[in-house]
C-alpha cells in the first residue's frame, strides 16, 4: 500500500473516531447535568454553566481530530 492511501485511511479514521468519541462524550456530559438538574432544581443554573464549557472542551478534542485529518490528507 502505498504512503499517500494510509495517509488518507488515518485521515478518515482519525476524523471518525474522534467525531464518534466526541459524541459519545457529549451524550454521558448531557445526560448526566439533566439527571442532576432534575434531582435538584435549585443548582441547575451552575449545572448548565458547567456544562457549557464541558462541551467547549469535548468540542475542541473533536477539532483537534479534524486538523489532524487535514494534516495527514493534505500533506
């Protein structure tokens, strides 16, 4: 095989996993802050700001994965 179609198998790997991974990390952070707001009410406003800027940073792990892939397809 030759170096330009792996380059481009981890280009599509890297991309979907961390796209897959992203999500998957996304879904545990939600759920888990709705669970808590609906156990107590009164700390959702604290929840939900946690939250946000726990899917800042499970984002950028995702763009991180996508300009690796940009790295490796377009080298």
């Amino acid at each position: 095989m030759e170096a330009a179609g792996l380059a481009y198998l981890g280009g599509g790997l890297s991309i979907g996993l961390g796209a897959c991974g992203a999500g998957i990390g996304m879904g545990i952070l939600v759920g888990k802050t709705v669970e808590g707001m609906a156990r107590q009410p009164e700390v959702s406003g604290l929840l939900r700001t946690t939250m946000i800027i726990g899917i800042a940073f499970v984002e950028a792990l995702a763009l991180y994965a996508l300009v690796i892939s940009f790295l490796l397809i377009f080298k």
